[in-house]
C-alpha cells in the first residue's frame, strides 16, 4: 500500500490490527505451509494456531496455502 489516497478497508484495518500471537514468520511459514495444507486436506479438524493465526494476518501466504489447496483438490480430483 504505497499509494497515501488509497482509502483503508475493513479488512485491511482488521489485518492490521489482529492478534499474531503465536507468531510465526513469513519464513517459517513458508518453511512449514505444504505439510500445513496437506494435512488439513487429510483431517479438517487439524489445529496449528500458528499456522492459522499468520495465514489469517498475511494475504501472501494465505494465497499461496490457497493455491496449494487447489493444486492438491485438482490433483486428487485427476486420480478419481
């Protein structure tokens, strides 16, 4: 957001302002995502609040877990 006549949204407001605790780096984020994906794939009610909370406050790496996500419903959708 480098643009100063850019109007705020709730949501960017909200992501702001959220609670990253536990935190959790972009690296490590990163480092730790296609396990993270793959297992929520595997079992819905799979916790990491780590995981959860950092993908929650960064758009970046929720796009990428989304991604991935896709990859993998396409992928099994192939092998049916």
């Amino acid at each position: 957001m480098t643009d100063p006549n850019l109007a705020l949204t709730a949501e960017m407001i909200a992501g702001l302002l959220a609670d990253t605790s536990p935190y959790l780096s972009c690296d490590d984020c990163f480092a730790r995502i296609d396990e993270y994906v793959e297992r929520c794939g595997a079992d819905p009610r799979y916790e990491d609040p780590a995981m959860r909370t950092h993908l929650a406050g960064c758009g970046a790496c929720a796009e990428e877990a989304q991604a991935l996500r896709e990859l993998i419903d396409q992928q099994s959708q192939q092998e049916k």
